[in-house]
C-alpha cells in the first residue's frame, strides 16, 4: 500500500492552471488524501504560460491520460502520445485554445510495485530519502541544455532571461514532444518519499529548504503546505501543485 497526499493551488494568480492526478481523480482546487494500491497513476500538469486555455490544456491532460487506462510501464509513451494528439486535435478545432498546451510528470506503480517515471517539460520528480533530496527526472528546457553544455551553472538557472522556455509538450501543434520514460532503480525502500511538483513550487523553494521541510515531525499534508507556504514567502508568481507518495508496507 502506498499514502498518498497532494496540494494544488493558484498562488498570487487569479486562476488555477495546474492540476493533478491523485489515483482516480483529477483536481485542479484544494487538496487530497489516500491510501492507494498498486496498480495507479499519480502527476502533476501546468498549462503552458503564454498559450491559450492553460488551465483547461493541464486538466484536459490528465482526463485524457485517466481515460487511458494504465497495467504497465510498457504502454506509457504510446498512451501518452495519444494524450498529446487529443490536446492537439482538440485545441486545433476551437480557435479560444488555439495550441493549448501543458506539461506532464508523474508516476505509474504496476501490479508487482515497479515504479516507472515520465516526464514532458519542466514540472518535477524528487526523491527523498535518508534526509537528502534528489531530482529524479530531467528538464525539458533551454536553460537544462545550457547546464548540460556547462555554459551555465545550476545556480545560475532561477535568474536566466531563458529560464521559462522550454521544448515542445503536449498539445504542440508544430512539434511532437520528446518523453522521457524510465522504472525507477530500486523502486521505493521503506521511509522513500516520491514528490511530484510542477515549476511554481521547485523554481521558489531550493534543495535545502525542501529537505528542512520534508524532515519535520509533521504530518505529510502540512509539510506539503508549508513547501507551498515557502514558495510563496520567497516571492512565488505562479501556480503551485505538490503531490507526495510514501511506501507504507
């Protein structure tokens, strides 16, 4: 059995374009709690600033990818893909969400526990463990290239005039996205803490602070509002969504 425990809010903007899939349910307001059994789905998604219908591109994102269905970590990039082009078919038919687009980055658990991570754009996926905290997935973004190239340095990123661009996503009109698929080594060892969280909370909040947060004596639900109340004091101006998963057995 897996906890789970997940917070999505609009921050200091007037309306929500992030949300999150919780097992069964997608939420764009407010928070949610369970216990969950493998097998599930669990992600965050951020309508994509500047294009249109952000806040119904990340909902739409993962209706569509609950819709799918989900028994095993093999038929992840094909499912979605099919969630890219239902964004794109849809958003090319209306012209009030002309190239709607939104990222994605969660987790898929199957029936014998795997854990298999994906990831479009530049939402995030963290491992806690033992007091640390580590990036799991990888940025889709040019300011990721350039820290790959070395022309920048990690610190550098949160300050870069290029810091919010990133490669195509899903519901992109002009490019197929690229996913990143992959099981997690290991999987999760008793006392692991997977965090899902999009750019709103990991652009504000930085390793040390997370990992100060993480190891409170507090419940999850109230770490996850005290990341989300960190964001926001460090002069946060986006939507933030977190979503953490414990191993409980």
């Amino acid at each position: 059995m897996f906890y789970c425990c997940g917070v999505t809010d609009k921050g200091v903007m007037p309306h929500n374009e992030d949300a999150m899939l919780i097992n069964g349910s997608v939420i764009d307001s407010g928070s949610s709690e369970q216990t969950v059994k493998e097998p599930f789905l669990m992600a965050v998604s951020d309508g994509v600033s500047g294009e249109r219908s952000g806040e119904l591109a990340s909902k739409m994102c993962l209706e569509l990818l609950l819709d799918k269905g989900f028994t095993g970590g093999e038929e992840l990039e094909e499912k979605l893909l099919s969630v890219h082009h239902g964004l794109a078919d849809y958003s090319a038919s209306d012209p009030e969400t002309h190239n709607m687009q939104a990222t994605i980055c969660g987790i898929a658990v199957d029936i014998d526990k795997r854990i298999f991570a994906f990831n479009v754009g530049d939402s995030r996926l963290y491992r806690y463990r033992g007091g640390r905290i580590k990036q799991i997935s990888r940025d889709q973004s040019l300011v990721q290239l350039l820290i790959d190239e070395g022309a920048i340095t990690t610190e550098e990123r949160r300050t870069h005039v290029h810091r919010n661009i990133i490669f195509p996503v899903l519901g992109n009109i002009k490019s197929e996205p690229t996913i990143d698929i992959f099981e997690l080594a290991g999987g999760m060892e008793y006392g692991d803490l997977l965090m899902l969280c999009t750019d709103g909370l990991s652009d504000y909040v930085s390793v040390l602070d997370m990992e100060e947060i993480l190891e409170l004596p507090k419940s999850l639900k109230t770490r996850l509002h005290l990341l989300m109340d960190k964001a926001l004091a460090n002069g946060g101006k986006d939507n933030i969504t977190v979503i953490a998963v414990v191993y409980g057995e």
